[in-house]
C-alpha cells in the first residue's frame, strides 16, 4: 500500500511546485557529456555533436496501467524509466536523457513521491542517463506519470521497423510472458488479501515472474552484444504489447510475411508452471501478454553464424514474402493466421 499510518507524512502544498521539485531531484547527478543544462532553469541544453537524437515518450495511468496496491512507489519510479529506455535501444540507439512528468492527487505525501523519486534515481544511475527536467501539477484522479526518453546514435547506424527483407531471420532476446504471469499471481494475491487482510501470501514460488512485472529491466546489453557480433539487425521493436502486435508491426512496416514457429518461443520454466496452474495457455501468454520489454528483431541469414549458439537470443521464426501472410506454426505443424491481440483484449 502507498502509506504507513506510522510514517511521517508532509503535505506537498507544505513545500509548493518549485520546492517540491527542487527536493525532489536534488541528488539527480549528470552521466552525459551532452548534457550542457540539466534540471534548473527554463529548459534542459544538450550537445549531440552531430549524432543523431532519438526521442520517445510514454504515459502510465494509475487504475490503467499500474495498481498502487502490489506495486511499490519505488518499483513504479524505476519501471517508468524502464519502458522509455526499451523504446531508444529498439532504435538500436544509446539512451541518454530522461525528463519526469507528474500529476498527483492530495492523497499522497510527499514520502511517498521520494519513493517514486528513488525508484527514477536508481534506474538512471543504473542505466548512466541524466534526468534532466520535468513538471509537476495536481490530479483529482490519482497518480499519472509521463516520461520522455532521449537518445543519440551515429547516423545510418538506427534501425526501424520496416526493413526486414523476405528469408530474414526473427530473432527475440531473453523469454516472454513472464511480466503477464506475474500480473496474474498478483492480481489473485490482492483477491485474496480483500477477503481476509490478514493472510500472508508465499510468492517464492513466483519470485521470477513476479519482478518481470514490478521491476522489468530494458535490453541494453543486447544493444550492446548486437555490436560486438557485428550484427546490424534489419528490423527492431520491443515486446510490449506482445509478441503478436509487434510481429504484425513489423511485417506491416515493412510490407513482408512471417511464420512464427510455436516451439522456438522462449518460456521460463515458472511462466510455464504458472500458466499450468491457471489453465492458460503459455504460447497464447507468450503471443498477447505484453509487457516483456524484450527485444524482437529482423537479421539477414548471413549473420546466422554469429547469433546461433548465443544464450540470450532465440531465433524463432522466418521471414517470407507478404503475399504468403503472417502464420504461427504450431507444434503439430499447422499453419495459424496471427492476429494482434495484445493486452487489452486478453481477458475478453
């Protein structure tokens, strides 16, 4: 939950915008040398010397994309930074700045935003960003938070959804539908909890699964592996509305087909198990859960041999031309039509 009954508690009116900012973001530190301006004055400066600036931004609603009940301020602070940071690498772009939006309703301390506030504070340390400006303003209802990410990269070095070619390879970092998982034990926990507040759930058995939810982590390193086997992929995207959406995305981007080979998705063994227990369908999980800020791409069979025996990337289907359409290929070898199903209708 958001509060202690015990915790101290200051009132935001207490220290107005500017001083809540300015507490806020005090111990923010600068990692870029293109940030010339950070946090202070009407507007950030940065220098990109020539490199090319890669901007995204993206919206979470409390009630909509987050529940305040299992979803620890501090975990929600790093995640926003997170999903924006997966956005610059599926550019194959090196992330470098953040700005932090906030609208907050009266319910919450102060206390409670320098949780959220920690939460931004570690994943930019972790990931070597600045954060570099933002506003605050007041909300009737609840929490919303906006992040903008920005990035740089040499030109001609960025890769777009639209470039992969028929015979290309898709290839996907790390496993999918762990984050969905998660979601659910979560979601059964809070049931619980509202008919008798006093069990104490044992969620060992989730551990994995349930932090892909809480706290995801964005690709990096694979940015960085990409480099250093010398593989430039064709296409790129992340995995966040599911592995469906973003096929569909790429294949549409860049007017190809697809068969997606239902064996070669990778599943943790918890995704699995967990699936078994509530009577899921893994591939189904895999396909439209969402939220695995994995990495999907596009790679030209020449570069098979660099990628092949590489632990942290699966290759999981083939690219054809776009008249034969976009199929999975299921283990008893029939051909499906993919349809993007993605997170909002997955429990239709």
């Amino acid at each position: 939950m958001i509060e202690d009954k015990n915790q101290q508690r200051t009132q935001l009116n207490d220290l107005g915008e500017f001083g809540l900012i300015e507490h806020l973001t005090k111990n923010f530190k600068l990692n870029q040398k293109s940030t010339v301006k950070g946090i202070g004055d009407d507007a950030a400066v940065l220098n990109f010397d020539n490199k090319q600036v890669i901007v995204t931004t993206d919206l979470l609603v409390e009630g909509v994309h987050f529940d305040l009940s299992y979803m620890p301020l501090k975990h929600l602070g790093y995640k926003a930074i997170i999903v924006n940071l997966s956005d610059v690498f599926a550019m194959n772009a090196k992330a470098t700045q953040v700005t932090v939006s906030i609208a907050v309703s009266n319910r919450f301390p102060l206390e409670a935003l320098e949780d959220l506030y920690a939460g931004i504070e570690t994943a930019a340390n972790i990931y070597g960003i600045d954060v570099i400006g933002g506003d605050t303003t007041s909300s009737n209802k609840g929490l919303l938070i906006s992040v903008t990410a920005i990035g740089e990269i040499e030109p001609k070095n960025e890769v777009y959804r639209s470039g992969a070619k028929p015979n290309d390879l898709l290839v996907v970092s790390g496993d999918l539908g762990a984050a969905y998982m998660g979601l659910q034990v979560l979601e059964r926990e809070k049931e619980v909890y509202k008919v008798n507040p006093n069990s104490q759930p044992d969620l060992e058995a989730y551990s994995y699964i349930i932090e892909r939810q809480l706290k995801p982590e964005a690709r990096k390193d694979i940015i960085k592996l990409l480099e250093d086997l010398d593989v430039k992929p064709t296409s790129m995207i992340d995995v966040s509305d599911g592995l469906s959406s973003e096929i569909i995305h790429i294949c549409k981007q860049s007017k190809v087909g697809c068969d997606l080979y239902e064996n070669k998705i990778p599943l943790d063994p918890q995704v699995i198990s967990t699936c078994e227990e509530f009577n899921i369908d893994s591939t189904t999980v895999a396909l439209n859960g969402g939220e695995d800020y994995e990495l999907l791409f596009t790679v030209s069979q020449d570069d098979f041999p660099k990628i092949k025996a590489n632990p942290n990337l699966s290759i999981i289907g083939f690219m054809k031309e776009e008249k034969e359409g976009i199929h999975l290929v299921t283990r008893a070898d029939t051909r499906i039509p993919i349809k993007a199903q993605g997170w909002k209708n997955f429990n239709d």
